[in-house]
C-alpha cells in the first residue's frame, strides 16, 4: 500500500491548525493594540511635551490629550488652541513637575466620519524660567 497520501493529508491538516492558531493570535494582538479612535493617531511634534495617551471622539468636548513634561524643569500650562480645539480647553493644572504627566481636555472634535489629514492644536506652557513655550499635537485618520 501507498501511503504517501495519508502522509501529505496529516502533514497539512498539522501545520494546517498551526497556522490559523497563529493567525488568530496575531489578530488578536492587533485588535488589542489598536486604539479605540477608530484609526485616528496622534503624535507630539516637541520632544519637551511627549504625548503618552489620546483620545478622539466626535462632538464638543472630545478630544483630550495627556502629555508628559519633558522639559527638565516644571511647567505651567496656559492653554490649547487650534483647529482641533477651542479657547476654552480646560482641565490644566496650576504647575507640572518635570517627568510628571497632565491632561488637556475639553477640545472640540469635528463630527464622525471626518478625516484628519495632519490636523493639529498647540498645547501652551511657560516654563519655570518664565519662557513662553508650546508643543503641536498632530492627528491623522478618520473619526
């Protein structure tokens, strides 16, 4: 008898299962690692603010960042404005020591299914020599 066939049938039914398995890992670790924006990504364009989370969701009040004071020294923060945000984007601390984190919220996002192509807000902060300062946040994606 020839089993040849049954040698080939075994071999792939193995490796087979093997690679779904691990095809299914992968998509998990994907889905898992992916932010709930809906593919929207932001990055920090200053190396003093480091943006460590975002969150982006339509409507008034829906886009906040946290960021984390890089500078060396602390910071005082006096605000947010651009396209993404508006003047009153609140939510600032009096003072952030360095290597410390806070959070801009309050910003405005445009409405879902909007694509942010390199769309950005300046986060402000004097620094505690009493510099004037500022760090961009830059998004892209769709909402």
């Amino acid at each position: 008898m020839d089993y040849k066939g049954q040698s080939a049938l075994e071999y792939l039914m193995t490796y087979g299962w093997a690679l779904i398995v691990i095809a299914i890992v992968i998509g998990v670790l994907i889905f898992v690692t992916s932010g709930a924006t809906g593919g929207v990504t932001c990055q920090s364009k200053s190396t003093s603010l480091q943006l460590t989370e975002w969150s982006v969701k339509a409507g008034t009040s829906g886009i906040g960042f946290t960021l984390r004071n890089a500078t060396g020294g602390t910071i005082t923060p006096t605000g947010a404005v651009g396209p993404l945000s508006d003047t009153n984007a609140a939510a600032l601390v009096a003072t952030v020591a360095n290597a410390s984190t806070f959070t801009v919220t309050g910003l405005n996002a445009p409405a879902a299914g909007t694509n942010l192509s390199n769309s950005s807000t300046t986060v402000s902060y004097v620094t505690a020599g009493g510099l004037p300062a500022s760090a961009t946040i830059v998004c892209n994606g769709t909402l």
